[in-house]
C-alpha cells in the first residue's frame, strides 16, 4: 500500500497561486518566484500574491531598495 503524505503548505501556496495566474509572492520589501520560494525560509502570513514585471520609475522612487528601471520586480500590481 503506498502512503499518502498531507500536501505541504509550500504545494498548497503553489498551487493557489499557479491556479490564479499569479507569479509568485510579494512582501514588503522583498518578492519570489513560484519556483524560488520562499528564498527568506518561510512564507510571512503578510505575503500576497505577485506578478513579474519590470519596474517603473514610480517603484524606483516609491520602494526603498537597489532597484533600477527596467529590473524585474514580484508586485500585487501587474501593470504600471
């Protein structure tokens, strides 16, 4: 008989975000990948949903990180 394991919150994240056409999480000041998450060793219960995208020069002046324009950025917001 082959054992049945409960799926993995990082299986069930994936999942939701996959099945909604999200990219990956979101956070406050960082972002990750469907794939590459999360990077940080947990998943923070304040992480949203995220899209790639290229940042503006409105996220340049309005994050407070090393980000130039036309980085790639995780963001709740798909187009500026």
């Amino acid at each position: 008989m082959t054992e049945v394991y409960p799926a993995t919150v990082g299986t069930i994240v994936r999942q939701y975000l996959r099945e909604h056409g999200y990219d990956g999480l979101a956070g406050e000041h960082c972002g990750c990948s469907i794939e590459d998450f999360p990077p940080c060793e947990h998943i923070s219960p304040d992480c949203v949903g995220a899209y790639v995208r290229k940042a503006t020069q409105e996220d340049v002046d309005e994050l407070d990180a090393d980000l130039e324009v036309g980085d790639l950025i995780y963001s709740p917001i798909k187009e500026r």
